[in-house]
C-alpha cells in the first residue's frame, strides 16, 4: 500500500497520548548533576493527520513530546495546546470560538 500524498484540508487530526508515567525507577538513574531530570518518548504519527502526544514524570518536572507531519497539522496550533497544558489546562475545556 502507497502512503497518501495528499489530504482533505477540512479533516481533523487523530491523536493518540500516551502517558508513560511517573517512575520512582528514573530517580534512580544517573543525571548528570546540574542538569534536569527529563525522560520523554516518541513515535511516528499515525500517518498524514496524526498527532501522537507522549508525557512522562520525574520528581522534577513533567515533558510533553509531540509528533505530527508540519506540512500537514499547524505546528502554531500544536505548540498554543502544549503552552496551554502546561501553563492552563482547565482552559482546554473551556468552549472555543473556532473549535469544530
């Protein structure tokens, strides 16, 4: 099977998340000293419009890690969503002017 070329620009993104969890077992590991404790994953997109969304925890702090085509899902939409889950994530549930 060919992988598609082309879009219909009126469908939405399917996302996928994936949250891989706080484990007590990457406090253990060896960080260098002065530098956070970050651990994050990724994946392909499911094709074209997919958006594949991974979070991970340590004991300092939370990394949101998405993937997604650029040419296909507006990268400025995706980071304002990210910014906004870290920075007001009840807004997300707020209704949206332009939300289909």
């Amino acid at each position: 099977m060919e992988s598609p070329t082309t879009v219909a620009p009126d469908l939405l993104p399917t996302v996928t998340f994936s949250d891989l969890g706080k484990s007590p077992e990457l406090n253990r590991l060896s960080f260098l000293p002065d530098g956070p404790r970050l651990f994050a994953g990724s994946a392909p997109p499911e094709g074209p419009l997919g958006l594949t969304v991974f979070m991970s925890e340590t004991s300092q702090g939370v990394t949101l890690n998405a993937t997604f085509h650029d040419n296909v899902v507006d990268p400025e939409r995706v980071t304002a969503a990210l910014d906004m889950v870290a920075t007001d994530p009840i807004a997300l549930l707020k209704p949206s002017a332009d939300a289909r």
